[in-house]
C-alpha cells in the first residue's frame, strides 16, 4: 500500500525532499515505517530520539497501523517560549 510522507525543518534537510510516497506492506505501523525511512534516508537515525510523527493530521504514536493513502509526517518537537 502506499502511504504520503512528508518532512519538515531538519528532517527535510536531511532527507533532501519535502514528500515522497513510500509502499509498505499492509499492517505495517508507525514505528515500522519510520525504520523503513530510515533505511532509506540513514541521516534520521540521529534524528529518530527527536522526532515527532503526526498521522493524517493527527499526533501518531508507534503501534498505530497505517492505512492505504495515510498521510504521516515527520518533524521536530515543538517548542514554545
């Protein structure tokens, strides 16, 4: 199935492209797709402890499984002041 990606600050720098559309297989979760990212892109894994992932514009955590056509996406924390 495919699922959107997109990147944000640092993640876009590292990984060089805003989005891209990744096929995973079906019953694959969050926590197995951003593993797969960073097979493909190995710069994340130093940024993998400081990631946030939002799925479909929600806040996505690890054990969700993904769906065909989700939209995730990968940035910093947030921070405020």
């Amino acid at each position: 199935m495919e699922i959107r990606v997109r990147y944000f600050a640092v993640h876009k720098d590292e990984t060089g492209v805003s989005e891209e559309t990744v096929t995973v297989p079906e019953g694959t979760t969050v926590e197995e797709l951003v593993t797969m990212l960073i097979d493909l892109h190995p710069a994340l894994e130093g940024l993998r402890k400081d990631t946030m992932v939002s799925v479909n514009r929600g806040v996505g955590s690890g054990d969700i499984v993904l769906e065909e056509g989700d939209d995730v996406a990968l940035f910093p924390p947030i921070q405020g002041g």
